[in-house]
C-alpha cells in the first residue's frame, strides 16, 4: 500500500481505493448482506413497517421447507445441473486435449474463431436455437423421418431433455476453454515419456494429463454448474410444463407473487447452493480459488 | 488401418461432429429468418421472403431496446474498466494475505448466478428508494463484469517492469505522469480486450437485467417476451442480425491480434539483430 502510495501519489491512490471501495462494499458485499437481512423479514404493508410483525424470522425459509415441491423442484436443478456439468466435460475434453496437444499450430486460430462465435452469441438466442431443431415439427425430426432412423416424430421437448440439451449447448465453451488452456501449459514431453514408458492412451490422460488439467477442470466445473443452476431463459425456453427450474420459482415470487422477502430467501438458498459446489469442487479437486477464477 | 490411424480417424470425426453441433445451429437459427412461414424454422421450406426483416425494422419497440442495450453497455464500459484497472493495480501491490482475501470478494461475483446479483442490487438500492430501472442494471452488471476487466489487467500487469515506474521518477516526472505516460500505455491491451468483453457481456446479459429493469426493456429482455409471447421470425431476423455483427466483430478483433503479433515478431527480429 505504501508502495502505491511512493508510485502515484496521494491522489491517485485515494482514487484507486474509492474506485475498488465502491465496487466491494456498494456493488458486492452490502447488497449481499441486505438480501440476507430481507430473507429474514416479513413482506408487510407500509403502514405495518416498524410495527410489532415487523421481526426477523425464518418464516421464509419454512415457506420453501413445507413445499415438497419447490424442494423437489430444488434437488431437480442440483441434479441436472451437475449432470450436464459431468456431460459438458466428457464432451469437451477430448476437444480441449486436441487443440491444445494434436492439432498444427497453424490451424489452431481458425477452430477458436468458429468456436468464439457461439460464445459470442447471447444466450437467449442460443436457447431460441434449439427451440426451432427440437420442436415437434423442426428440422430435426424431419430430418431423422426422412433418413428413416424413427418412424414417428419424436417429442424432444418433453421432461428434461430439451432443457439438458439446451444448457449443454450453452455452456460447454465455459468448459473447453479453461480445460484448454490448463492442459496447454502441459509440457509435450511428459506425454512422451509417458508413451515411451508404455503406458496405453487412456493411464497417459489419466496419470498424466487430466491431474495437470485439475485447475481447469474445476474452473469449467465452477462456473458450467453456477451458470446451470442460476439460468433463466434456457428452462424458460426449452421446459416442457412440467419440469421447472428453480430459478423460475424465484422469478415467480418476485414478479407475480410480489413477495419480495420469500424472493431472496429462495434466491439466498440457490447462492449457499453455488458456494457449496465452489467449496466441495475446491476440495475434491484439491485446488485454491486462485487456480479457478483466473 | 492401424489401430493409431483408426484412433486418429475416430478424434478427427469427433471435433468435425462438435464444431458441427456448435455452428449447425446458429445456421438454422439464421436461415428460419427468410422462411416465408408464421412459425419459424427451416422446414418445411415455403419460399424465400424479406418480410421479417421488414417487419424487425418497423418495430418500434426493438429499436428502443436496441438505443438501451448499447446505452446500457457503453456505461458499463465506462464505469466497469476504470474499476476493474484500480482494482488490479491496488490489489497487485498489497501483501499476500490481503491479497487472497480482496481476491475471494472480488471474484466471487463471477461465480454468483446472475439472479441472486440481480435481485440483491434491486433490494439494495430500494432501500435508499432508488426504483428499479436501467440504472439498476448497470450498477448489477457491472458488479462481475469489473471482475472480468480485473483479471485481465491484473494478468497483463505480472509482466511489467517496475523499474520503468522507478526510471520514470528518477528523472523527475510526476505521480501522474508515472501513471498516464509509463502503467496505463503497458496495459492498453488489458483494458481494450477488457472494455470489448464488458460491452459483450452487457449486451448479452439477460438474469441480472431482468430483476432490475422495471419497466425498460435491454434487446435480451425484448427477444426474452418475444419468445414466450408469440414468435415470429422476426427474432430470426434479429438473431442472424446479431450473428452476423460478432462475426464481423470477432473478425476484425482477430485481425488486429494477428497484425500486432507480427508486428511484436518484426520488433523482437529486430532486436536480437542489434
């Protein structure tokens, strides 16, 4: 700090400090901390505000506890969520290893640039995307009748299934990339070795590749599970009536429910989620949260 | 074919058939857009038509969507990348131990679900009875977009040289001088890759800004209520639109890079000839 202080001068300093102040305290921590104090509170008219009702209390949160179906609704967004964070890392693995160890060096920027297009393209229309293959009368099921691999049009969006998909097609790049670039800083030689020694395909990856990849691996893991678990628009998209996502349950609280208190407790319960799954992916994987975020 | 070609063969057809599933459909997202049908998709195809094109441009509500996205994004440039530039210099130059701690609060919005920051921004500024409205929603993006623009500025700064800072003031220039002449042109492409993500993000942001707009509509909030509303494709028409804009974008962003590495190359020849 004072080496800040020796560098840019009182003034600049200050700047920079309020500049991160602001950010931390207005923009992070005390909004945090007022969504915590409102799950607490009850939702009551204005004239009642200060008022003898006017307590903390956990009604909120018993709120969520005697729904069977909101806390069915919740574990089904845990489980497929962690379900399409396990497929996004099985699918992008294998392409993350060969761009980063097999393909030509000259070749490797083209592949990126394809790739930066989905990811540059919002969400929304990613999702909208996949509205038009799976509907019941899309381009995919036309295209399956017409090879003749189904006799009837299949009904893809039915359970979970569209919204896996949908998510899976979102997200997977927020896999590969990390994945890619922690095995890219693999030394080449040591999978050499590793084949020199006679280890087959499958030990090389294991004992080699995939342990120097862990700091991506959970970074990928982190953030697809964060972003499954919090999205909006693909459930609200590619769900069939009866399979809701939590997110959607909060939506509902907020907006037409208008209870904003039960609102954050349900959005409080789904932020203790994502910081559970940080702090289990940080201890199965054995990493700092320097290594994820990065 | 030997085991090792076939296993060769087997990965190829593997990465053709994943950038297939990643590009396929954006091109059938783009093509429903001149399908001359109510319901948009490719097929069946019932003849080739501009008319939602025509009808996206008369619609008065997506230009006013459009006019707030890039509103919205520009000001979360403006207020996330001087953030995230003091945040880096400041936390790059205190010990260790503040530094990790400073470190988890400034990430951790990156790894919080955009409807949790959304609805705690909107609770927290509802208490100094600031109503909801795009304002909102730049104060929530830029919460963990400043993150974004933070790591890649505190990235480019572990390659400075602090000595330049030390010449600099030997020789008489000024705490601001130090600053504007010396740190800020070393991390021009930190904060230039990082305003590029910031405008991104924003314009495709939809969980935070849809807790706190209020009443204003983002181009993601207007396709969001398009979607569960009735869909024409007119949203193709918007969607092959946006497409065909980062396309362009990622083009010419991809160009610059390549120029400035050949440019670094010729230097560095340059210099190992000296």
């Amino acid at each position: 700090m004072s080496e800040l202080y020796r560098r840019y001068g009182k003034l600049l300093t200050l700047i920079m400090i309020l500049l991160t102040a602001f950010w931390l305290l207005a923009l992070v921590i005390i909004p945090n901390i007022v969504l915590f104090e409102f799950s607490f509170e009850s939702y009551l008219p204005v004239d009642q505000l200060g008022g003898p009702l006017d307590v903390y209390s956990l009604k909120n949160y018993e709120t969520f506890i005697y729904s069977p179906i909101h806390i069915r609704i919740f574990f089904q967004t845990i489980i497929y969520s962690s379900l399409v964070t396990l497929l996004c890392l099985c699918m992008s693995y294998p392409v993350a290893f060969y761009l980063a160890k097999v393909i030509r060096i000259e070749n490797a920027p083209t592949i990126f640039l394809l790739l930066l297009i989905p990811l540059w393209v919002s969400e929304i229309l990613r999702s909208f995307a996949w509205f038009i293959i799976l509907s019941f009368q899309g381009p995919l099921n036309a295209l399956l009748l017409g090879i003749g691999i189904i006799g009837k049009p299949i009904r893809w969006i039915s359970g979970f299934n569209g919204v896996i998909i949908g998510l899976i097609y979102s997200y997977i790049l927020f896999m590969l990339f990390p994945v890619y670039n922690a095995i890219s800083s693999l030394d080449s030689n040591q999978i050499e070795a590793s084949e020199d020694l006679g280890a087959p395909l499958w030990r090389t990856h294991w004992r080699v590749v995939i342990p120097h990849a862990k700091p991506g691996i959970a970074s990928g893991c982190v953030m697809v599970f964060m972003l499954c678990a919090g999205s909006v628009i693909v459930p609200s998209t590619l769900a069939a009536p009866n399979s809701r996502w939590f997110t959607e349950i909060i939506q509902q609280w907020m907006f037409e429910g208008l209870d904003w208190n039960v609102g954050s407790a349900y959005a409080f319960l789904l932020l203790v989620l994502c910081i559970l799954f940080v702090s289990i992916v940080m201890r199965v994987l054995n990493v700092r949260l320097v290594d994820i975020a990065k | 074919m030997t085991s090792k070609a076939f296993g060769a063969f087997l990965i190829r057809a593997y990465i053709v058939i994943f950038l297939a599933f990643m590009l396929l459909p954006l091109v059938i997202m783009g093509g429903a857009a001149f399908n001359d049908t109510k319901f948009p998709s490719i097929y069946p195809w019932m003849g080739l038509t501009d008319r939602w094109f025509v009808d996206l441009w008369t619609d008065e509500r997506m230009w006013g969507s459009a006019r707030n996205t890039i509103l919205v994004g520009l000001a979360v440039v403006a207020i996330s990348v001087p953030i995230g530039t003091a945040a880096a210099i400041l936390i790059n130059s205190v010990q260790a131990r503040t530094r990790s701690f400073l470190y988890g609060f400034m990430v951790a919005p990156i790894l919080t679900p955009g409807a949790v920051i959304g609805i705690s921004t909107l609770l927290f500024w509802n208490q100094f009875n600031v109503p909801a409205g795009l304002h909102l929603s730049i104060l929530g993006q830029v919460s963990f977009i400043a993150a974004y623009v933070m790591l890649l500025v505190l990235a480019r700064l572990q390659s400075f040289d602090f000595g330049l800072e030390e010449a600099a003031m030997d020789l008489g220039a000024s705490h601001a001088q130090v600053m504007r002449r010396i740190l800020i042109p070393h991390l021009y492409p930190a904060i230039g890759a990082g305003a590029l993500i910031a405008f991104f993000q924003s314009a495709e942001n939809f969980n935070v800004t849809l807790f706190t707009r209020g009443n204003s509509d983002t181009l993601t909030v207007y396709v969001g209520s398009k979607i569960r509303s009735g869909i024409t494709p007119t949203i193709n028409a918007l969607a092959l639109i946006l497409i065909l804009f980062t396309i362009v974008a990622a083009f010419a962003y991809e160009i610059k890079r390549r120029r400035e590495q050949i440019r670094q190359q010729a230097l560095d020849a340059a210099a190992t000839k000296e």
